[in-house]
C-alpha cells in the first residue's frame, strides 16, 4: 500500500490516520501543534473521539506525526488535507490554511521524481480546489494530471461515531482533477471501507457543491421538524414524534434527521447552509431557503430559552443536563444548550450545568459568569431546583430514575426533555413532565 500523510491532527485527521493505520498503511501525521505530534508519536490520541485512542495506541508500528511537512509530503504519495476552513463574515469558507498546506505539499512535489496525489478533504467552497491546483502548479513547475492529480473527497461523518462512518460511508463522494486521479482514490477507499458504499465520482465544482448542499438539507430537514413540533406543542394532542415518524415512514422522506428537539446545531450543518446560500448568490441564483433556516434556526434556540422560563414560573434557578451539541463529543461549537444558557444569563436566572465531557471548556467561556454554576455530579445538578433541562440525550442521563430525580430536587419537580429520552417512562406518566414537540394536555 502507497503510504499516506495526513495533514491536519483535528477530529476528523486523527480519525484518518488511525483507521487507515488499522487497515494497514504506513500513515504519517502533519501538524503544526508539537503537542499533537508528541501524543500521536507517543500512543496516545490528542482529541476525544471514541476508539481512535484504542486505533492509535494498536497500529503504533504504523503510525509517525511530525511539524516538518515537507518531508512528510516527500515520504509519502498521497496526501490528505484536513485542515479548518473557517467561514468568513458572508458565510463562505476561507481557504487560508488548506493553501497553507498546499504550499508545503507544492514544493515537495517540486522535488519528486514520483507521481503524488493531492486530497481535499477540508470542506470548501465551489471553485476553491482550482485554487489549489492553480497553487500546487505555480510551487511543483509541474502539471495536474501527468505528475500529480488532485481530489476533493470531503467527509459525511458525525463526531461520536467518527471511526464507524468513516469505515462504513453511505457514500464516497470524488471531485476528480482527471480520470487517474479519481481512480486511484476510490481504490483507497474501497480497500478502506467496511462496508459497499456507492462511489460518487464527478468534477471538482459539482462534488464541493454537493458537499455543501447536502449539509444545507439536512439543516432545512431539521427546520421543517421543529416547526411540525411547535404545532403539535400548541395542538390538542399533538404529538411530534407520533407525527414525524409517519412522515419519515414515506421512503421519500427518510426518517434519519427528522426529529423535533433543538435548532439545527454542531460545527457543520449551520455554517454549510450558509455557505450553500453564499454559493448561491456567489452564482446569480435566487435562493431563500438557507436565508429561513437560519432565521427559523435562531427562533428555535429563543423559543426554548423562553419555554424555560415560563416552566420556571417566577423562580430563578434552573438545571440543564448536556451541554455539548449532541452526545459522546466534547464539542461546543454552535451548541443550543449553550445558547439557551447565554440567553437565560442576560435576563438573571441562575443555571446548574453538568456535562460529560464539555465541561472543560464550558468553564472556559462562563470563568467571569456569577449565573452559571458547574455541577460536580449529576445529583449536585439537580440538587435544589425545580425545573430541568434535558439538553444533551447523553447514555448518563437516560438511565435516571423517577427516584433520581425526587431525592435531588424540589418537590413536584418540573422535567423539561428535548429529545424524548423518558418517552413512555414512569417520569412522563408521574412527572410534571414536558417533551418538546408534545402538547401538554
């Protein structure tokens, strides 16, 4: 097998390079934190994802990181650029360090007798990856398509379940510069893979295209859920689950992502709807989708803030469990919880918070804050209030108990659940319980 670099030790890098290293390659690791490489170098993973740390420690024998991305570049013949493309101020992505990479991998090529292939995996926007070929041309002296060829082949992965969906893909998508070049990746992949994906193969315009637009309707999906909840919440007997789940019984529609709770939330589905609307604009087309999603998105985390303090009925204590956009992360990045906790801060109420796996950095941002209080357990959460927040579905929370939430707060307490985790439960038959999505009858 040819052997790879990745470069970029995020999330998703560190996730490469262990599941390529399981099956087999000789991967090395580009970054430019020394502390990422040290770990990577030393068995351990420098972020938290389930399995990658057990994946890394297995394939050592198999496993490098360095700073020095030159020779890491020159070592190997196919190189992964998964680095962050941070969305700018009109919503698209800057391409600052995926050309920063491009430069190293540029002048190593220069240097190369051998072919070498050059991956995209960082989410761009349509036409970026031109750019890079522009600038791997303009550092090599050599051209795309004889002595490199160029992919984008961007993820379709949920942080949690990284390892999984990277081995075991409903899809391939391949932005191919040419013919060998594309052929050449989705032999990788095939050797990669778990599973029998179907394998997208197509220009590089319309592969980063449907990266984005793919993001950008599940967002809209997740919208068009939340407004069926809120009716259902106003509606006698309405019941979102009830109604969703006929829905997304419709093999058209699908039932995955339809599912009343927060706004649409995470580090990719808001900013790649805005990024669809921006490619819009960017190409004379008239489009209004995205532009209600956010709008409708933004309403969704100011509705729950203001079902809450309803629910607080004039007290000024609350309890939230989860504060990470979904569970098994320790990601905050556009967390609804979060939001919901910025929005009841500025208006005086006092919130305990406990999280798995957020806290860290919920501490980080809150250090100043005299209303956020950080619970040491579960039980210290709960201790004392009357209403409590389900934000986060996390495995932890799903196995309380009626009793667990008796002993620990005032009495009748109030359970106020996004995500319908005590659905059928002796807490929604006993409770003051609220779903949301579900009218209180």
């Amino acid at each position: 097998m040819l052997p790879l670099s990745i470069f970029g030790l995020g999330k998703l890098g560190c996730t490469m390079l262990a599941c390529f290293a399981h099956k087999g390659w000789q991967v090395i690791g580009v970054d430019i934190l020394q502390d990422s490489v040290d770990k990577i170098n030393n068995g351990i993973s420098p972020i938290y994802e389930p399995q990658v740390d057990d994946l890394i420690k297995a394939n050592r024998s198999r496993i490098s990181a360095t700073t020095d991305a030159l020779q890491a570049a020159k070592n190997t013949s196919v190189s992964f650029i998964i680095v962050p493309t941070p969305s700018t101020k009109d919503g698209s992505f800057s391409l600052d360090y995926v050309e920063k990479a491009a430069v190293q991998i540029g002048t190593a090529i220069k240097e190369k007798d051998s072919y070498h292939l050059v991956v995209v995996t960082s989410t761009v926007m349509p036409g970026h990856t031109v750019r890079i070929i522009q600038t791997l041309e303009a550092l090599s002296g050599k051209k795309c398509g004889d002595d490199f060829g160029v992919c984008y082949n961007p993820d379709f992965i949920a942080l949690g379940t990284v390892v999984h969906d990277f081995m075991n893909p409903d899809m391939v998508l391949i932005g191919e510069s040419d013919v060998n070049a594309g052929r050449m990746l989705a032999g990788i992949h095939l050797k990669l893979v778990d599973n029998t994906p179907e394998i997208h193969r197509m220009s590089l315009h319309n592969a980063e295209l449907a990266k984005i637009g793919l993001n950008a309707f599940l967002t809209m999906k997740i919208t068009y859920a939340n407004i069926i909840g809120e009716i259902c919440e106003n509606m006698p007997t309405g019941d979102a689950d009830l109604v969703l789940g006929a829905i997304g019984a419709d093999k058209r529609v699908g039932k995955k992502f339809l599912k009343a709770g927060l706004a649409a939330t995470g580090p990719c589905l808001p900013r790649d709807s805005q990024a669809f609307r921006q490619a819009a604009d960017a190409y004379r087309v008239t489009h209004v989708y995205s532009t209600l999603t956010d709008i409708i998105n933004r309403y969704q985390k100011n509705r729950i803030a203001q079902l809450l303090v309803y629910a607080l009925g004039g007290d000024t204590t609350l309890s939230i469990l989860g504060l990470t956009y979904k569970k098994d992360v320790n990601v905050l990045d556009e967390s609804v919880p979060m939001e919901v906790i910025r929005i009841l801060s500025k208006i005086g109420i006092t919130i305990k918070v406990y999280d798995p796996a957020g806290m860290p950095a919920a501490k980080k941002e809150f250090k100043n804050s005299f209303t956020v209080v950080f619970a040491e357990s579960i039980e210290d959460c709960l201790k004392s209030t009357k209403v409590c927040f389900i934000a986060t579905p996390w495995d932890q929370f799903k196995v309380l108990t009626l009793q667990d939430f008796r002993k620990s707060m005032i009495e009748d307490p109030i359970i106020f659940d996004a995500w319908g985790i005590y659905r059928g439960t002796e807490i929604e038959a006993v409770l003051s319980y609220h779903r949301v999505g579900k009218a209180v009858n």
